[in-house]
C-alpha cells in the first residue's frame, strides 16, 4: 500500500513539474514575442535613420554646388 502512495506521490510531483515546465515555456513565448517586437521597432528605426542620413547626403550635395555656382558667379564680378 505504500508502495502504491509513493507512486502516487511521485505521479503528484511529475504532474506539478509538467505545470511548471508549461509555464515557463509559456513565459519564453512570451519574452519571445517582446524582443521580437523590439526588434522590429529598431529595424524600423534604423531604417528611418538610413533614409535622414541619405537625405543629408543629398543635402550635402545640393548646397556644395550651390557653393560651386555661387563661387563661379563671385569671380565674374571681381574688380
């Protein structure tokens, strides 16, 4: 008979680490889909910074020849 109490003791003890190994891989999912999500918003991100940093470049090289045809246009008045 205690034989028969002690496997179900130990049934009893099998099934609540089932409980806690569900929960854990439930806690995982979820931590899972959080950083998953960041991720994303970084990706986001960064691909806003790319297109701004590219737009600066272009900026950059707008205003240059516009120094260029500026400068150009200085030398004709040289006196």
């Amino acid at each position: 008979m205690k034989q028969i109490f002690g496997i179900f003791h130990d049934f009893g003890d099998a099934t609540g680490n089932v409980g806690e190994i569900c929960q854990c891989c439930e806690r995982r999912q979820l931590v899972s889909k959080e950083i998953l999500g960041q991720s994303q918003t970084v990706s986001a991100a960064t691909e806003e910074q790319t297109v701004a940093i590219e737009q600066i470049g272009e900026g950059s090289q707008s205003l240059a020849k516009m120094a260029e045809e500026l400068q150009s246009a200085i030398q004709k008045f040289k006196i």
